[in-house]
C-alpha cells in the first residue's frame, strides 16, 4: 500500500515537472521503469500506475507530449503478476498524444506519428501511424538528438502498399 502511494506520488510529480531529459526519466526509475540513457519524457506523459516495472524505455528515446503507455486493461484490484509488458526499443520517437496499449513492442530505431494508437508490434527501423495505423515507410536514418528532422525525412523509404 505505502509502495503504491509512493508510487503515485512519484508519477504525479513527474507528470509535470520540467527536465525531461533528467529529472523525469529519473522519477520514473524509482517508480521501476525500465529507463535506457539519454532517454526524453515530455510533460504529461502517463506511464502505467499499476504497473510501471512492465515499461521499458530504450535509449536515446523520445516520448512526445501528452502520450499514454498502458500495461493492463483489468479494473479494479492491482493483480501481483501482471503479464503485459510495453517494450521500447532504442533510438525511438514517439510523437505526441499517443496511446501504447499493453503487449506492444516498438522496435529500433522506429517513429510513431503523433495521435496515433498503438495497439500491434512495430518493426524495427518502421515509420508508423495514420490514418489507419500501419506501417508507412522504412526509417534508414533514427528520429534522434544526433540527427536532424532533415535528415530522418531524407532517409525515410515509403512503403508500397498492395493493390
């Protein structure tokens, strides 16, 4: 109970204040996020309160503004052994408003356009998002701090869709 209580207030702390590229990722550390190194979390990012240890973060990560990352859908009691996990791979962008549901893995290297919900696993090196969530092109170059929006869009390969 005191756990879950410190917990939330971690989160809820977390959830606003500044320093995205340090204080955040560091709170949710303590809340048992898997956290990589160099790690962006926006303000308002809500991080699953059940179940944080089921999150992991890759490194160089950003999480865009307002996006939701959810590990169970069961309501009420928290179960002990929840088998949902959210994966991050490394060098991911996750644009702002979106929505992780529970047993997704984003692979390496991969963007995720803002509003978009995530509900299937994404491949490695895969743009992803709307209008109907899939994949829309291969990323050769990572969405990170060490490469500019230039460059990521220079290096995107669209993928051809089946008639």
């Amino acid at each position: 109970m005191i756990k879950s209580i410190i917990n939330r207030i971690l989160h809820s702390i977390a959830f606003v204040f500044p320093f995205g590229d340090s204080i955040r990722p560091m709170l949710h550390r303590l809340r048992g996020v898997k956290v990589g190194k160099n790690v962006w979390i926006s303000k308002f990012v809500y991080v699953d309160d059940n179940h944080p240890e089921c999150v992991e973060i890759g490194d160089n990560s950003t999480i865009g503004l307002r996006t939701t990352i959810f590990t169970h859908t069961y309501f009420g009691k928290r179960i002990k052994n929840n088998p949902n996990k959210v994966i991050i791979g490394k060098n991911v962008y996750i644009g702002p408003h979106c929505l992780i549901l529970p047993n997704v893995t984003i692979g390496d290297n991969s963007v995720i356009k803002g509003g978009t919900v995530v509900t299937r696993n994404v491949p490695s090196n895969t743009l992803y998002g709307m209008p109907n969530p899939e994949p829309l092109a291969t990323v050769t170059v990572p969405l990170t701090s060490e490469h500019g929006y230039e460059e990521f869009v220079k290096g995107l390969r669209p993928i051809r869709k089946k008639k």
